[in-house]
C-alpha cells in the first residue's frame, strides 16, 4: 500500500508569520495537534512543523504572549517528508528513525500534499504494525529537553 492511499490529503498550513494563537485556532477547527508551516499560501512547499507541544513548550512554559509570537519562533524546522508513492513500510521506517508521530507528505516538487499520523497507521494497518510503530517512535530521546524553573 502507498501513502498516498492513508494520508490526510491538503491540509490545513500556516506560515511563519503567523502569531501562535492563530496557529493553536487552527488546531482546534481542524481537530489536530499540528499543522504544516508553509513558505507561502500560493506555492506550499514545507518548511517546518509545528505542534501544540511547541506551543505548549516553546511559548507557554516561556511566558510568551501567543498574539506577539510568530510560528517561526517556536516550529520544528527539522522536517522529515516522504512521496505519496511511498510504501507504508517505507514511511513507518521513517517515523521510527526519526522518532516522529507525523510525517509530512510532499511531491517530487517539494509541494505539501498531506500528512500521515499515527492515527493513519493505526486505522489502516495491522495491530502489530501499529504497535511497533507506536514503539518505536516512543523510545526516549538520547538528549532529554529540560526546563529551568
């Protein structure tokens, strides 16, 4: 099977300068924890990620205002893409690598298309797949993130 068969296709994007609270809005219209960060409306092409965790840990935890900060300032940039002709086998090995619950899915373009989750895996592939995956991505990091109080 291809990802291109499983994926959420076109979804909701924002830009970098867009302010978090727009941002956490969309998550909250859309039902998501994350939204692709697009350079632009008109040509799509991902250039991060970001995930109501961001939000919560570069924003929130922080004291920032989320109507002052931008998305820029909090996305992830390391971003891990796949074809939508790729093999479901591909695209869990690349969530596992990479330790990533969601995996955007752009054209041979560059162009966003979609994004597979977990939630994708889990609806469409067998329950041993899923909990590999599921396993596989929850491995603890080796550089733990703190928070100084």
């Amino acid at each position: 099977m291809q990802v291109k068969k499983i994926m959420s296709e076109d979804p909701k994007c924002c830009t970098p300068e867009m302010n978090l609270q727009e941002a956490a809005r969309m998550m909250v219209a859309c039902d998501c924890g994350a939204i692709p960060v697009v350079d632009s409306a008109d040509h799509a092409k991902p250039i991060g990620i970001i995930t109501d965790r961001d939000i919560a840990c570069r924003a929130v935890a922080e004291g920032k205002n989320p109507v002052e900060t931008k998305v820029r300032d909090c996305m992830t940039t390391h971003l891990v893409c796949v074809s939508p002709e790729a093999s479901m086998e591909e695209c869990c090995e690349v969530m596992e690598k990479n330790q990533v619950r969601r995996l955007l899915v752009a054209d041979h373009e560059n162009h966003l298309r979609g994004i597979v989750s977990q939630a994708d895996i889990a609806l469409h592939l067998s329950k041993n797949k899923t909990a590999e995956v599921v396993k596989q991505v929850s491995q603890p990091s080796e550089t733990p993130s703190a928070i100084a109080v």
